[in-house]
C-alpha cells in the first residue's frame, strides 16, 4: 500500500484497510477512524491540468450538494485532505456497501423479478430527480456509477464531469457550466449530446437512463454501431434477449430512449409508471 506520510496529521487519524478500487487517476481504499467508523478514500494523482480540472469539478459538486444535506441516494464527501505539494488529493467520502450496477446485473440478472428491476429504477430516478431540482446534471451516467446496494438503494457516484444546468448559481459554486464541457460515454450518450446541441439536459439525462435501463432489463446495450463505430441511435437491435418483463415496461425504456428529446417523458412521468402501488414521493 502506498505511504500517504506527506499527507499529515489529518489523514493519519484514518487505518487503511484494503485497496476496493482503481481509476485512470486515483485509487480507492477502505479505512476506518478511530471509532471503526467505515469510509472510502480516494487518492487522486494530480498529473496534469485535465485531470485538476476533473477533480476540483467534483470537489466542488460534491461540496455543494453536502451543503444542500446528504442523501442516501448521492455520494456524500466527508472532508477533502491535501498532501504538502498538492500534487495527491485525499476525497474521503461515505463508504457504500454494495457493488456497481454492472457487477450487479452479471451476477443477478437472471433472478431479477419485475418488482426488484422497477425498485432499483425508482430509486435511481430519485436520485437522478434530486440531483436535477438541485441543478446539476450528472452528464455521465451509466452502469458504473450507480452503486446498487443489499436493499436495493442506489447510490450514484462520480461527479468528475458533472454540470450546472442552473447558470445562475455559476456566481456562487465553481463548477462547470453545462455549455462548456461535453462528458458522457458514447453508450450511453444522447443524439443531441452526441452533437453538441443539447437544449434540455434533464431529458438528456432521460436517455441516458434510457440506454441504462434497457441494459437492466437485457444485459446488452440497444443500439448497433455505424460505420464509424459510433452508436446508430436511430436503429435499435432487436429485442431477442428481452423475456420476462412486462410489455410496458419495455416500452417505458424505448421512450425514454427517442430520439427528439421533446418526445421523452419526463423524470415525474417515468417514476409514476414505476409505480409499486405507492403514491409517488418526487
């Protein structure tokens, strides 16, 4: 395990345990502090400019949404440690106990019930639905990171290229305006995101949950790739691999994938025909 010596005192009071993870620039750890409380701890290596820009992003959005109050449904930041040259940042954050959405489904996906499929959509619209009201815009969302957990909670992680949606709350918190960085990953990307010509970025978001859902329900990703193997997101594959699901939920996921964002429902609309006989609470 790396020396985090050049950290100081305040990193010091917390045991690392075990490495949980690894990026293209940082690695997670488990550790506790001296009453066992468990966190996870992400040191991040700052190499160049692009990746100072990430994590300060993130810092700052994560910052802001613990001023707003931590919710089960985001990642919460504890505090943030820097080493003496402030070339390593330490991000301690809550620990989750759970596995990402992608481990989830490749170790589950054949004994998922409609019930347990639609209470994971429900809390990921919940979750995605707080983040909106608040205006930010995750703009990278897929299956690895959405942290699902033993009661089917989610929390959604990853923060990196997150966006304002709101311009004017750019006067009070540093992050990035919606209209200065792209994000996302091309799977999971909208058409108009993919052009750079977003107008709504909540239903573009709306896609992207699209393109995650769809994964849930088939363990495949929905579109066939052009010659430029780029997503065709006007060709749908074949649903050969979709059973044992009700027909409307399937096509709540189609929906949500058209292609004229004026033509996708909602995040009120969607978690309403999730609905688990309960009144809707978003």
């Amino acid at each position: 395990m790396d020396s985090f010596s050049d950290f100081g005192s305040k990193l010091s009071k917390y045991t690392f345990t075990r490495q949980i993870g690894a990026g293209g620039f940082g690695t997670v750890y488990e550790a506790n502090d001296d009453l066992f409380k468990v966190y996870a701890i992400k040191i991040v290596y700052i190499d160049n400019d692009d990746i100072q820009l990430l994590v300060n992003n993130e810092i700052n959005v994560l910052t802001y949404l613990k001023e707003k109050g931590c919710v089960k449904n985001i990642l919460c930041l504890i505090e943030i440690i820097y080493n003496k040259n402030k070339k390593r940042i330490a991000l301690v954050t809550q620990y989750v106990d759970g596995m990402d959405m992608v481990d989830f489904i490749n170790e589950n996906f054949s004994d998922l019930t409609t019930d347990v499929v639609k209470l994971i959509f429900q809390n990921i619209i919940k979750a995605i639905y707080y983040i909106t009201q608040h205006g930010i815009c995750h703009n990278d969302l897929k299956p690895e990171n959405i942290m699902i957990l033993s009661d089917y909670n989610v929390v959604i992680i990853d923060f990196g290229l997150s966006c304002l949606i709101r311009q004017e709350l750019s006067k009070l918190y540093p992050i990035s305006k919606c209209n200065t960085i792209m994000g996302g990953t091309p799977n999971y990307t909208s058409p108009e995101k993919q052009k750079n010509v977003v107008v709504d970025q909540v239903k573009s978001e709306v896609f992207s949950l699209g393109v995650i859902f769809y994964y849930t329900l088939t363990q495949n990703l929905p579109f066939k790739r052009n010659d430029n193997m780029l997503n065709d997101i006007t060709k749908l594959k074949t649903e050969e691999n979709y059973t044992g699901y009700p027909d409307e939920l399937y096509q709540l996921t189609k929906d949500m994938m058209k292609y004229n964002y004026k033509d996708r429902p909602d995040l009120v609309t969607i978690y309403d025909k999730l609905h688990l006989n309960e009144v809707s609470v978003i």
